[in-house]
C-alpha cells in the first residue's frame, strides 16, 4: 500500500524535518510512504482486500518509528 504523511498525522508539534526522518525510517523497513496528504491505497492488485490488516501493520511501524525517533 502507498501511505502518506505530513506532520498533522504524527502530532501538533511535529517538524517537516522529524516527518521526513519518520518516512525514510520507515522506507527502509520497506514501506511505501511519502510526504504529503494523500489517501492511502493498495499499491498492487495483491493489497486489495488486504487493506485492513497492512494498515493495522503500518500503523504498529508508524507508531514504533514515533517512539524510536522520539516525536
């Protein structure tokens, strides 16, 4: 799945600079992700169907690279 990011999904006082660190942590663990609002969507006909559980994946991932970086 493609995902997007900007600074409103990570909290009120997060920087362009942590969000961009966030994604590069997280597209070396293989994710898909960018800066910028977007909906997130199934990047390959496999995800469909499958959207729910890689979401739920990828937020466990988000939230991890939040408390790693300390955002």
């Amino acid at each position: 799945m493609k995902f997007f990011i900007v600074e409103g999904n990570i909290g009120n006082n997060a920087t362009k600079e942590q969000t961009l660190e966030l994604i590069e942590l997280l597209k070396k663990e293989g994710w898909n992700v960018e800066y910028g609002k977007g909906k997130n969507k199934p990047a390959d006909m496999s995800e469909f169907g499958q959207e729910e559980n890689i979401t739920d994946s990828f937020s466990n991932a988000f939230m991890a690279g939040i408390a790693k970086l300390g955002i």
